[in-house]
C-alpha cells in the first residue's frame, strides 16, 4: 500500500506517525507535508493540496493506492471527486458532503431537517434585518460566518458594538447566523465511516481559549485530552442515539455518505447533549491524541474503509489516555513570526510522549524553523489523564523557540480526584 496525506499540520503527521507503523505500508508521501513528517516518508513541498492536477499528477508518478486529506480546505475545494473521476481511492468526503462543514447554513438545516439537538438559530444576509434582529436581543449570542474562516468565523458575546461590526464584516462577503449560546462544556466526538456503516472513536475534548482556565480569545485549539473521564457509555449512548445516528440516516437520505472521518462538536448542556457543529475531518489537535490510542493497523482500518467492511471490522483502542499541549508562536492567534529556528528537540521513548511537528520546515543541522502560529503538539501518554498530563508537561520542557508559548492547565478541569 502506498498512501499520500495531503496536509501540513501537526494533525497530518500524527496521521503520518501511525501510517509509518503500519506493516502494509510499502510508501509514505505528504504533500506539503513538514519537518516532522520528513522524517518518516518523502515530503512533497512542490504539491499543492487544493490543486487536483498537481495531486493526481503526484499520485501517478508514485504509483499511490490511496490518498488521505487532512485539512478542510482542499475537501470544501472537491478534491475527493477529482480524485475519484481520476479512480484513485480516497479517504475523505465528496464536495456536496464536505458542505456540513464548509456552509454552517446548510449544516444547520440539515440539522433541523433530522431533529437532531442544536442551537436555535437565525439566518441573515440583509444588514438591516441582522442590525434589527441584533438590537433586540438581550444577553450573550454567537454569531458565524457561513463560510470557513480558518478558526475566525465565529464570535461568542454580549456587546452589541462587537456584534455589530463582526456581523456587518462578514454580511459584505457573504451571509451569517446568529445562534443562542449554549452552555456547558464541549467534546469532540469522530467517526469513521466506509460509506455505510460507522464506528464511535474515544471521545476527545480541545481546549479552545488561549489563556488558562478558557479565558481570552479563540484559537485553532491549544491542546487535546482523550479519552474524556467524566462521559460515561450511558451518555454515549444517549449521544449516539439522539445525533449520531440520525446524523448518518440524514446522510444516507440526502447522498451526502462518504469513506472517512465525522467530527461532531458538542455542547454537553443540563439539556442534554447538542451538537454545534459538523467538521468532515479529524480535528486538531484532537488527532493527535486520539490516533496514539489505536492499536489497530492503519493499512487494515483503511482496507476495511476503502472496501466498505467496516461493520465486520473490529478497531483496537488502548485503555490508556493521551494529552496533548501546543506550543504556539509569540503574538498567535494575533500576528505572530515564522521561520524562527527551534532548538533541538530531544527525543521520548514513544509509550511516553510523542511530539507533532506543524507546517516546520527543515533547516541546518537536522533542526527546523516554526512556520505557522500553533508549531507543536507535545503528547503524554499514560495510565490516566494525571500521568499523560505529567508526561505531556515533560516533553513540553524540551521544545522551544523565541517567543513560545502554552498553555499551562491542559486537561485540568477534567482530572479527577481518583487519579
Ligand atoms: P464552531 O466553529 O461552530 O465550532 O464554533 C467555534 C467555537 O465557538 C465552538 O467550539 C464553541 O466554543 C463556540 N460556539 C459555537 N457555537 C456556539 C453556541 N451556539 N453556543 C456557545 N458556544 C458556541
Ligand atoms: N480542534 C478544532 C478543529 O479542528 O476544528
């Protein structure tokens, strides 16, 4: 088997990461990949993503068996039916599915259309209807571009000002939501599915604020714990009953069913569970705590993906827990510096800790310079979340930059006592 990723994050390279161990792997390619992925297949830095002529021109010359897209952007591009008109096997959603996450208008009908739990919500695409709607309403909103906006997309506030600019902003390019906010706290669940049946991967939760204790403003997320102590299998069930599975009904009904990965992001609320969004890849850096935890082969759960044989295929999860904690760039998720070199990074044993390189480049001496505003995942691994959070705390010590930063609770709110 050999496989191109598409993607430069620290998510591609734990995809990379567990694609290396596999034991049907015969080539590893990442186009761009990073400094991180470059050390266990050939990167491709001249292979753009969202280009499909320049994919599937790699995918011949390397003879690939099957392409795996990490990102969202070159999904929402239609990669994946490119692909496929050109018959190479693809892990990934079509265009039209790729729209649960790239039109958070479409998602949210299509939630409603299946009753599946969510916040109400109200669609705008006259300012003068939104400036009406927003001056007559009293306490704390969400308003959210339609489109991806790499993170920027939505704002959670109470201050009309603030509404009212972020929401004109974005109504000159496109139209908007306006959604109740929810309350309670929020996990990501993934599936992965052949197109037919699917399978519930260990729920993860991702810490989005930039400060501790989820203060000060969004980010992509600046750490990941899995699984999540506090949800039990009466809750899962309960998740699976009243969204995921109405969720895939829905998917089968409107053709919108796909070989790869769901993200479903929740609100856990005294309400019950409701779902707030819809990504159609792994999260990050979600993936890069919830991919060390399985133990199956990557080349058999592709197979089983790829041939549509899921439902007979039993996937390994560890019983032990992973944390992750990302090291950011001074001034992210403002301005922030690239191309600053990172001093060499020691090396774990990889039962302990793993770290994920995001968008490095390589430079002199076996080193690498950051390349983006999150640069690192450093992953614990352990019995619990405690030890992982110590282990993930340890590795964190080893890499740095100028500038760099973390945040220094990952995990916390969720350890308990019995740890
Ligand atoms: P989304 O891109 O829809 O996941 O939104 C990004 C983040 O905004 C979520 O992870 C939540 O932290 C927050 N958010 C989105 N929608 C809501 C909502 N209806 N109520 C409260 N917080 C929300
Ligand atoms: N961690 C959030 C995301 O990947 O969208």
């Amino acid at each position: 088997m050999k496989v191109l990723i598409l993607g430069s994050g620290a998510r591609e390279h734990a995809v990379t990461w567990k694609y290396s161990k596999s034991k049907r792997i015969t080539g590893l390619f990442i186009a761009p990949g990073n400094g991180g992925t470059g050390e266990l297949g050939v990167n491709l830095p001249d292979v753009d993503p969202e280009n499909p002529e320049q994919v599937i021109k790699a995918c011949r010359e390397y003879d690939i068996s099957h392409v795996f897209v990490g990102p969202e952007a070159p999904l929402a591009a239609g990669i994946v039916d490119e692909l496929k008109k050109a018959g190479i096997p693809v892990i990934g959603p079509h265009k039209a599915a790729a729209r649960l996450e790239g039109s958070k208008i479409f998602s949210k009908n299509f939630m409603k259309s299946y009753k599946i739990p969510t916040a109400e919500a109200h669609q705008f695409s006259n300012p003068d209807k939104f400036l009406k709607h927003i001056n007559s309403i009293k306490g704390t909103v969400v308003i959210k571009d339609d489109g991806l906006a790499a993170g920027k997309g939505v704002l959670v506030s109470s201050d009309i000002d603030e509404l009212t600019t972020f929401g004109l902003d974005i109504l000159k390019n496109g139209p908007l939501l306006v959604e109740e906010c929810l309350e309670g706290y929020e996990i990501s669940i993934f599936t992965i599915s052949d197109g037919k049946n699917y399978k519930i991967l260990p729920v993860c939760a991702d810490f989005k604020r930039a400060g501790n204790d989820d203060t000060g403003p969004n980010t992509g997320g600046m750490g990941a714990i899995c699984p999540v102590p506090i949800i039990n299998s009466a809750m899962l069930t309960e998740i699976e009953k009243k969204i995921i599975i109405p969720t895939f009904k829905g998917m089968e009904k409107d053709k919108l069913n796909y070989a790869g990965i769901l993200y479903f992001g929740l609100m856990m609320t005294s309400d019950g569970p409701k779902l707030l969004e819809y990504n159609v890849r792994f999260g990050d850096p979600e993936a890069q705590v919830l991919i060390p935890l399985i133990d199956s082969d990557m080349g058999n759960i592709v197979d089983a993906v790829l041939n549509g044989g899921l439902d007979e295929y039993n996937i390994r999860i560890s019983n032990n827990s992973a944390l992750g904690v990302v090291i950011a760039s001074g001034g992210y998720p403002g301005e922030y510096q690239v191309g600053l070199p990172v001093k060499p990074i020691p090396s774990y044993p990889e039962k302990d800790a793993l770290i994920f390189h995001a968008s490095t480049t390589e430079i002199e001496n076996n080193r690498v310079a950051t390349g983006g505003g999150r640069c690192f995942t450093c992953v614990g691994i352990g019995p619990n979340t405690l030890k992982a959070n110590a282990r993930a705390y340890e590795a964190v010590k080893g890499v740095t930059f100028e500038g760099s930063w973390y945040r220094k609770d990952i995990g916390r709110k969720f350890i308990t006592n019995d740890q």
